[in-house]
C-alpha cells in the first residue's frame, strides 16, 4: 500500500513528481535534467501548500517515452511510471482528489500517439487524480470543463509525439545511411578485401575495443568521402579467456564444466546483462561465443522492421519491431580472437554433440525425466553417470540427478538426487495415475500440429535447396564475367541478396526443427507397470531403451515437472495436461500429508496465455508452501491459499483490461 499520509491542518494535498530523461548523454550531464524536473516539482509543492515525501519521487533514466512496444510507450509497460500509476491504484478513492502528479511538460508523460497519450491522460484523470505541468503550472483535474485548456493539453501532445517521430527517423536515417556505406565498403567489387575492423558501433562482442575515427574512402565515382565510424581492436586479456574457453570445447569439456573450471579459477567474466555484469560465468556466456562467426571477425548488420498483428486477446491491432538481416556477410568486420581452424574443430566438436536430446540418447546419458524435469529454483537438472567397477562382469552404474546452479554455486542449495531411487518413487506414484484417461482429447491436436509444422519444414527445406543451387549458378556466372573481362558488380547484387535469403532460411529451419521436436504425434500406450520391469533388469540395454520409452511417452502428458532437494525439503511437483497440480515426497523420512495433493484447477474461463499465467502462480505458490514460505500447515490450508491466489490473480487480470 502506498503511504499517501499527511498532516492536513498544515497542507492541501500531496505531490507525487515524476521525472523522465531519454538518453545516456543527459543522465551524464550532471543529472541536470532530473534536478530541473525534480526541483520544478518541489517549487510548485511549496507555493501551493502541498506536501512532498522524498520516497514518493519517481523517475525513468535513460527510458525514452517515444521507445514504444506495441504502440503503448514503455514508461507505461514498465519502469517508475508504471510502478507509480500500480501504486496510485491501491490508494483509496476517497483520497484520490488531493493527490497531484507532477510533470515538467507533456513530453515528460509520454511520446506515444496522441490518441494512446490522451487515453492514458483521460483515465488518470478520471480516476480521481489532479496532474499537473510544471512548465506553466496548468492543473488538469476529471472536473475540468474548460474546452481551451484540454485542447492545449491535446496540441502539446501531438507537438511532443511529432518532435520525437521526426528525431527517431533522424536516428534511424542516419543509421541506414552509414550501413548502406559499410555495405559497400566491405561487398562492392571495388572495394572488397580493402577494409577491415571499421564500422557502425550498433553492437559490439564485449571482447572488441571501438575508438571513434574519421573514415577516409572512394566512393562508387571515385570521389573522395570521409564519414564518422568506428575502429575496431582486441581487448587482448578477454582474448586469452576466450581461446581457453575454445581449448577446452576442442579437449571435449561441455558448457558446464567449462563454466565450472573458470570459476573455481576465479577467471573474471565479461558478458553484460542489461543492468550489471555478471559476477559468475554461465552457460548462456559459453553458448554466445559458438553461435556466429564474431570471433572470427565474421557477421551481418541487422536492421529492425515495424510489424503490424493483430493481438486477439485485447481485439486490437499493434506494432512490433522484428529484427531482419539487412546485409550480407561482412569479412573480418572485427579483429579475429580465434583462428578458424580452431574454430572450425571446435565447432566440429559441438557438431559431435550436437543437442541435448542427442546427448540424451547415448548410452550413459539416457535417463526418464530428459528435458523434462528442473529444479524448483530454475535450473537445469543435470544427469552424471559413473559405471561401477565389480567382479560380476555386470553393467552397473551410479548415477544421480543435480541442479546446474547448484553444481555452480549460483545460489541453489540442491543436494544430489540418487537417480535409481528417484525414479523408483516417481514410477510407483505414476502407476496410480490414470493417464492415458486423462489425455484421451489431446492425440488428435497434436497430430494436426505435427502435420502443419512438417508441412512448413518441407517448404522451407526446398526453398533452401533452391537457394543453394543459385548461390552455385550465380558464382559460376560471376567468374564467367569476369574472366571474360566483364563487369560482375550485377552478380555481386544477387549474390548478396542470395546470401541473406540462405541466412534467413536457416534460422526459420532451425526454428521449425524445434517447434516440431516438442510436438511429435502422440504414440500408444506406453505400459509403464510392465516397463518397470525392465528398468530393473540386469541388462543396462534394457534399462535404457526403457527409459527412453517411457521419457518420450512423458513428454507428451506433463505440462510442468520440478523436484525440490535441499537439505530440508525433497518433494516433486507435477503437472499434467489435466490441469492437477499434484505434489509427493520422494524420500520418506520427508513425508508429511501436507507434501502429497492433488488440486485440480478450473480454467475453462480463460484464455491459454491467462491460464497458463495462473497455473504458474499456483505452481509457485504450492511450491513455497511445501517449503514452509507460507502459513499454510496442512492440505486443507493449502486449498484455501490456492483460491486466494487464483481469486486475486483473476482480479488483478480483469483490473488491467477493464
């Protein structure tokens, strides 16, 4: 609840400020702009007799109110606005008419469109709060009927909308510009093999130093041009990290054990996040530098597209920004880090194992619950399998479960999971579970799906065989011409455009392979009772091929699997395309009533995405009860706090789209 509080014989009401300034270079220029703002907010709270609490200011750095997400500004989707205009919901209505919300002007409360920007104008209004714009002390409140006043409000709207619209399509002009120069500097006939290590600082891998310079080049005519760009080099100490990290992919050491390695060697890291750095390394980290050519100096610059759609769920049309290629390969753009030889045997090496579900098929990698099951704080659930040495001769291994944060000290506290006894438990609680009953509607949409993706998959297959077979016809027509003395530059044009098509596909591809991995048509039945006698059997053959039966069947019948492990809770969590939320201890010792349930969730009445956001609030919820997080002591109080949770999220849900 927000603390709106104030003594009332000695003010008239309370000021809330908020302040907001785009872009890094005005948060660098000693924090003027939000002391102007601020301080404007504080003058107008003195004259006017208005109480003002410091905890009570809110400000946006560095958020343009223009950056728009569907065209809804994002100061409104997230940020100090929106936890403000959160906050100021809680505050009784009663009290509402003494609350003034400062802004300098109207750019500071939005830059959307000026319809969207009165809209939310209006509705602020009409909820009982006054606000106020500093520049000109003009107060708006819902009582107004001063036809001037909410006209001028709607003429510095579409002025703040227009100033920002036009300085965007400077920004993005420009932008365009010198990416048509780099285009041509690294790809036309003229100038390729020329220039290296120059361009744009879009982006730029963490490993690459960029020093703003004078770029000196001929033109097309063989005019002498110059443009502002940037020179490219090596931050040589991130070098040397990175051609470990290479060393060790090529000696076989997965993502896992290479982050381990670097962080008990206290190597530091240098991958950003979107606030700080990160204190430890990751596999996200590892994974980024294997995914382009960057360290080879390899890459494409990118460009972004507006995209219409239509959102069914609010019945609206929006925008979104989609990101294309918008080049082709650029050449030893940046410095190398690697040489490609060692990045081509390291890339040989992930060839070699390509994905987890590769992995998972190998003989002392299969196990049940395969991309299937995490840990309740997140994580990966990570399987080690050691084979026991013995004088019978006999295939045995030990194997045990464990969370990957917890393997890397990344705040999880799991303990290992003794896997044969795990599985044990799971099976036993399974095979009192009627699931083909429960799943008897599911066959038939799956198959559908299956059937429109591997439909998809086969187009954009041809299309890639098409391509590729062009890319061969047009370099054939590209040295024809120049052997014959001809100017090829014609070639060179589709070459490119071939090139980015044949990139495109193979991200569509990709995209399509994994959406059809996770919605293969529905097998039969899978006698999971008469399995259990093969996990037992003393032929490991067996044991696994009937894991993987019984792991292929699973995928297709639970929605959400995670186990806790920790020193003092050790139960599993499991949910169903029913929509029960059921829960067990797998360790006696930790049995309880409370840690065994079965609640069924009703959500008839709302659509997928609002539903699967519930099922994940109840999830979570259910969750912290096991782990004594709530009051909840016995199964009777944990059916009682699942209908609080699912009544205030279905109010919350009807709040934002009434």
């Amino acid at each position: 609840m927000i603390d709106i509080s104030f003594d009332k014989t000695l003010f008239k009401g309370i000021c809330i400020p908020y302040a907001r300034f785009s872009s890094e270079q005005q948060a660098e220029i000693g924090r003027k702009s939000l002391e102007r703002q601020i301080g404007e907010a504080k003058r107008y709270a003195i004259q006017n007799d208005l109480f003002l609490n410091d905890d009570l200011i809110f400000a946006d750095k560095g958020v343009s109110g223009y950056a728009l997400q569907g065209g809804v500004a994002k100061t409104f989707e997230k940020g100090q606005m929106f936890t403000m205009l959160s906050l100021l919901q809680k505050v009784p209505a009663e009290e509402r008419q003494n609350v003034y919300i400062t802004f300098h002007n109207f750019d500071r409360f939005s830059r959307m469109s000026p319809d969207e920007a009165q809209k939310h104008f209006q509705e602020i209004l009409n909820q009982g709060f006054n606000i106020v714009t500093t520049i000109d002390d003009c107060v708006y409140t819902r009582k107004d009927t001063d036809m001037d006043k909410m006209v001028l409000s709607i003429i510095h709207m579409c002025s703040a909308h227009y100033e920002s619209e036009v300085k965007s399509k400077y920004v993005l002009d420009a932008y365009q510009r010198k990416r048509d120069v780099i285009e041509y500097l690294y790809n036309s006939p003229s100038q390729k093999g020329k220039h290296k290590h120059i361009g744009i600082k879009a982006y730029c891998p963490t490993w690459i130093k960029s020093e703003e310079v004078i770029y000196k080049y001929e033109d097309a005519d063989g005019n002498e041009k110059l443009e502002a760009l940037y020179q490219f080099s090596i931050d040589e100490d991130k070098a040397k990290v990175i051609n470990k990290i290479f060393d060790m992919k090529i000696a076989g050491l997965g993502h896992t054990k290479i982050c381990k390695q670097l962080n008990d060697s206290g190597v530091d890291t240098f991958q950003k996040g979107n606030y700080r750095k990160a204190k430890k390394w990751h596999i996200f980290s590892i994974h980024n530098l294997f995914k382009n050519e960057h360290v080879i100096g390899h890459t494409f610059l990118n460009q972004r597209r507006s995209v219409d759609f239509f959102d069914e769920e609010k019945n609206q049309f929006k925008t979104e920004q989609v990101k294309q290629i918008a080049t082709a390969k650029l050449h030893d753009y940046y410095p190398y880090v690697v040489s490609e030889d060692k990045f081509r045997l390291a890339m040989k090496t992930l060839e070699d194992n390509k994905s987890s579900e590769t992995r998972s098929e190998g003989k002392d990698k299969t196990h049940l619950f395969s991309q299937l099951m995490k840990c309740s704080c997140g994580g990966r659930m990570v399987f080690k399998s050691t084979k026991k040495k013995n004088v019978k001769k006999v295939d045995d291994y030990f194997e045990y479960l464990r969370c990957e944060r917890s393997i890397l000290n990344d705040g999880c506290e799991a303990e290992n999971i003794n896997y044969k006894a795990f599985e044990q438990q799971f099976v036993k609680y399974a095979r009192h579970i009627d699931i083909e009953s429960i799943v008897s509607d599911l066959s038939e949409a799956l198959n559908d799906e299956y059937s429109l993706l591997s439909g998809k998959l086969s187009n954009a297959l041809k299309e890639q065989d098409k391509a590729k077979l062009k890319a061969t016809g047009l370099s054939k027509t590209f040295n024809s011409a120049i052997n014959q003395g001809l100017d090829g530059s014609f070639v060179l044009d589709q070459i490119g455009e071939n090139d980015k098509r044949l990139a495109q596909l193979a991200i569509e591809i990709a995209d399509l392979e994994r959406e059809l991995r996770s919605a293969k048509p529905t097998e039969a039945k899978v006698e999971i009772p008469t399995l259990n006698k093969s996990l037992k059997s003393p032929n490991f053959e067996k044991v696994l091929e009937a894991r993987k039966e019984i792991n292929s069947y699973l995928k297709t019948k639970i929605r959400w699997l995670e186990v806790c492990s920790t020193k003092y809770h050790k139960f599993v969590i499991v949910c169903m395309v029913d929509n029960k939320i059921r829960t067990f201890s797998y360790q006696d010792e930790f049995a309880s009533d409370l840690m065994f349930n079965s609640i069924k969730i009703n959500t008839d009445s709302l659509s997928k995405n609002l539903a699967d956001g519930l099922m994940i609030q109840l999830i979570q919820a259910v969750r912290l009860s096991l782990q004594g997080q709530t009051e909840v002591i016995s199964n009777n109080d944990l059916i009682k706090y699942i209908v609080e949770v699912k009544r205030r999220y279905i109010l919350d849900c009807e709040s934002e789209f009434s």
